[in-house]
C-alpha cells in the first residue's frame, strides 16, 4: 500500500520530499483558481455581449422599421378611426419607440447584470487569503528520536520488510 504520493505507508518523507509536495499541491491551486478566473470573465464578457446585442437591436427595429411601420400603422388608425392622418403617423411613431425603449430598458437590465459580476475579485480575494494563510503557517515540531546513528526507527524497518 502507498500514500498518494507513491510513497510507503508508514515511511517518514524527507524535508525536500514534504517541500516539493507542498510546492506542487501550491502550484496546482494557483493554476485552478487561474482557470477559475478565466472562466468567470468568459461569462462576464458574453453578460456584456448579450446586452449590446439588444441593445444593438432596439436601434435597428427603430431605425429600420420606422418608415414601414408607422405608414402602416398610420394608414391603419386613419382607416379605423377616420381621425386626421398626420395624427395618425404621430402615434404609430409613439408606438415604435415604445417598442425600442422596452428593448433598450431590457438590454440595460442585462448590462447591470454584467456590470455587478464580481467573478474575478472573488478569485484575487481567495488567492490573497491563501497566501496569507500559507505565510502564517508553522510547521508542527518533530520529536526528537534518540536512536543510535545508523538505525532507522523500527516502523520504517517493519515497512521496509514488508514491502520487500
């Protein structure tokens, strides 16, 4: 059986061993939380392009669809309602533009919403509490083994025999 760095159960790692472990398993965060912060400014660019999107479209529906719509619409009322025609192409022209500022008000909805995403300040305050934790970080003191020079506790023996 092996600890999960390949190592013998019950075998004491070297200083370098711990500190190479300790380094690997550091990088591995850093680089996770770095691939964490990309994705969240993917979702916060695609937040922003969605609203420029609708924002883009509320300015053609009423660029493009002005002409069209309001003789339409204009013709229609004064078919319908025999009120005077220049009345009439007034008020299809208040429709249109009611119609483009509920698509504006919806695309600044969606701006805000891109705007109040803090993805990546939540990465840098985690990042910043790591290294503060890891810069407080002691090591726990080892007892003192008094053993003869040349012997290895008996654990690291039994081990050595059983794997062998």
């Amino acid at each position: 059986m092996s600890a999960p760095d390949g190592s013998p159960v019950g075998a004491e790692r070297s200083i370098g061993e711990l500190f190479a472990s300790a380094t690997e398993n550091m990088s591995a965060l850093v680089h996770d939380e770095i691939a964490l912060a990309k994705a969240q400014l993917k979702q916060d660019a695609k937040r922003g392009a969605r609203s420029g999107v609708v924002l883009t479209l509320a300015g053609l529906i009423l660029l493009f669809s002005l002409p069209m719509l309001s003789f339409a619409l204009a013709y229609g009322i004064h078919t319908w309602s025999d009120w005077n025609l220049a009345l009439c192409f007034l008020l299809s022209f208040v429709a249109n533009c009611l119609v483009a500022g509920v698509l504006a008000l919806i695309g600044v909805v969606f701006a805000k919403k891109a705007k109040k995403s803090r993805g990546p300040q939540k990465v840098a305050a985690s990042m910043k509490e790591t290294a503060g934790v890891l810069q407080k970080a002691k090591p726990h003191p080892r007892p003192e083994l008094d053993l003869p020079k040349n012997r290895t506790p008996a654990a690291i023996e039994a081990v050595g025999r059983s794997s062998s």
